[in-house]
C-alpha cells in the first residue's frame, strides 16, 4: 500500500517521520511523485488540486489534514464513493480554544480601543461591562465550538450557540442553543461578540451577510476562525464602515494568503491573522491517520468519517 501527501502548507518531512515511526514499511509518496496511480490506496491531503485524487483508482481512503473538508469537496471531480475523513485532536482544538478566548477577551477589554488611544497619547479609562453582562454568540457548536464554549463559561461569559440541529439542555449545560434559521436571527440579535466556528458547506457559505451583520447589536465584533467563505466581504466593509460593527477579527480568507491591496489588510477596524487559529501537529495527529490505515485494512469503522451528505 502507498499513502500519498499532499499539502500547500505542512511539511512533508515532519510527516513522513511521525507516520514511518507508527506505520511499519510505510511507502509514502509525496506529490506530485506519485508514482505509478494504481499504487496509491490512501490520500492525506490539504487543499489537493482539482482532480488530483481522481487520478487513483484504487484510492480507499481519503484524509484531510484538517478539521474542515471543504478544501477537499472543493473539487469538482472528487471520487464519488471514498471515504473521507477529517481531524479531531485535543491540541488542534486547544489552539482554536487559544484563539478564541484572546480575541474575545480583547475586544471584551477594548483593547482596540485602547491601542488607539495610545496612538494619541490619550489616558481614559473607559466603561467595562462584567463578563456576565456580555453575550458570546456561537456559530457551530461541534468540537470546537463547544470546546470555546465551555472555557467562556468559565470566564464567567453568557454563552449562546447555534448549530444545525436542535440540542438538549444536557447537551451544553449553561449554554442556551439555538437552532435553524429563526434560531439564528434571536441569537445574532444577542451577540455582542460572535465567534464562527462553522464547517463552511453549500449551506453556510456567506452566512455572515448584510442580514446577519444587521441581527447583531450595534458596536458588535464578529470572530472569523472558520473559513473565509463565511464571510461577504463588502458587507463587511459596509457593516463596519457604517459603524454597526466595531470590529473585525479575520483567521481566514476566500483566497489565502490573502492578497496583496485587498483591503482588509489596511482597514483600521479588521485584525487579521493569518490561518493560525490552530495548526495541526503531526506529533499528535499521525496517530489517527496510522489508525484509520489499520482500520481501512481491517474492515472496521474509521475515526472521524465525515457525512458527504451534510458536508461536513
Ligand atoms: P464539527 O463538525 O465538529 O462541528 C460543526 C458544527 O457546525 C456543528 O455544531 C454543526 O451542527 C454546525 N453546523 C454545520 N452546518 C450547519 C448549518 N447549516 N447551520 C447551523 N449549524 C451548522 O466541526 P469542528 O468544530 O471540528 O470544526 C469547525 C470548523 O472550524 C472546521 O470545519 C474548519 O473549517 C474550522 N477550523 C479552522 C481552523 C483555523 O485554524 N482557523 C482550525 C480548525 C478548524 P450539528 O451539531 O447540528 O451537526
Ligand atoms: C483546519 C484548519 O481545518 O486548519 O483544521 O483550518
């Protein structure tokens, strides 16, 4: 068998010494050296170009390097019937844990404001709401979602998460969820911080829009740790502009890296960062990739399967 890497990003090397430590005889190629296609059996990828996985016939298996799959349905000739499967890993979701409680807590605190306020010279000390008169609105309330969640409650936070299906009240204790599109309205009209942490599908792309913008009180910060798909950029720009918003906080891009000019590299409300909520780590994540080999050659269920007809 032969596993196939592929990654616009992570290092191969690090890859193969982590997989040969745990996979025995282990034939990786790494692409475009694939060698002959009928080899390759198992693809770990991120962001493969558009029919690349196509080109294998005897492909059982398809790993993403990431949590989110879009990058993977994004080609319009994936093989309709492997298997494919995503990351879930206690260090990739305490980075985005990581992420999202320094900006939350950094807009709470008005730290934006206050970096302004130095530019100037100006001492104020400005008005500080508890942390239990805040409301963090949630968008995706999945691995990360309720890892994020569970930490701001500890803060003292009044947490509120949407997801696609309806949850229990045993689901998220403290956490007061909201489901489908009625759900989403009364939850952005609440959220004076929202973090998205959605998997970006057909559904949710461009979610964060005029309408959504508009639900949110005024003097909201939204939090983009998602996918850049989530966002329609000039509604951004105008939500801001016009001073409905009072910031912006941006991990991730339609294109990325980002464009030289785009204008969210300049514009005085938007942070940028540059895809580093969290990263995976092979020390940790080669584990479940050497698992979900064994798994494929013994027939048995894999580890974190996605559901091609959600998407996610
Ligand atoms: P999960 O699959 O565990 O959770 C997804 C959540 O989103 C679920 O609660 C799901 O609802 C909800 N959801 C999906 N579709 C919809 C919809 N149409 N309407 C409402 N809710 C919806 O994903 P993770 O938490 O592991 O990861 C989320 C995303 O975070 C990834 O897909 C990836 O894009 C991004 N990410 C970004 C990183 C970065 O560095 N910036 C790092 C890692 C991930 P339900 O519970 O009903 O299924
Ligand atoms: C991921 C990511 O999906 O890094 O894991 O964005």
């Amino acid at each position: 068998m032969a596993l196939l890497f592929q990654s616009t990003f992570d290092r191969p090397d690090w890859w193969a010494d982590e997989l040969s430590a745990r996979i025995a005889g282990l034939d990786l190629r790494l692409w475009p050296e694939a060698g002959p296609p009928e080899d390759i059996e198992f693809a770990l990828v991120w962001k493969p170009p558009p029919g690349m996985l196509s080109q294998f016939p005897n492909l059982k298996a398809i790993f993403s390097i990431g949590a989110g799959v879009d990058h993977i349905f994004a080609d319009p000739e994936l093989p309709p019937d492997v298997p494919i499967t995503r990351v879930v890993d206690d260090r990739l979701t305490a980075g985005i844990v990581e992420y999202v409680l320094l900006m939350v807590l950094r807009a709470f605190r008005r730290l934006p404001d206050y970096a302004d306020q130095q530019d100037r010279g100006e001492w104020r000390q400005r008005a500080q709401r508890q942390a239990f008169e805040e409301s963090i609105g949630l968008l995706g309330l999945g691995v990360l979602g309720r890892a994020a969640a569970a930490q701001l409650l500890g803060l003292g936070f009044n947490v509120l998460g949407w997801s696609r299906t309806p949850k229990p009240p045993e689901f998220l204790p403290g956490v007061e969820t909201f489901a489908g599109p009625e759900g989403l309205t009364a939850m952005l009209g609440r959220s004076r911080i929202l973090v998205c942490l959605l998997p970006l599908t057909a559904a949710t792309e461009n979610i964060l829009d005029a309408r959504a913008f508009a639900a949110l009180p005024k003097g909201a910060t939204v939090i983009n740790a998602a996918r850049g798909g989530h966002v329609a950029e000039a509604d951004l720009i105008a939500a801001l502009d016009d001073g409905h918003l009072a910031g912006a906080v941006l991990d991730v891009f339609r294109t990325e890296p980002l464009p030289a000019g785009h204008s969210f590299w300049t514009h005085p409300k938007i942070t940028v960062t540059p895809h580093v909520a969290s990263v995976t780590d092979p020390r940790s994540v080669a584990d479940q990739v050497a698992e979900n080999i064994r798994r494929v050659r013994d027939g048995r269920p894999l580890l974190h399967l996605i559901d091609r007809r959600q998407g996610y």
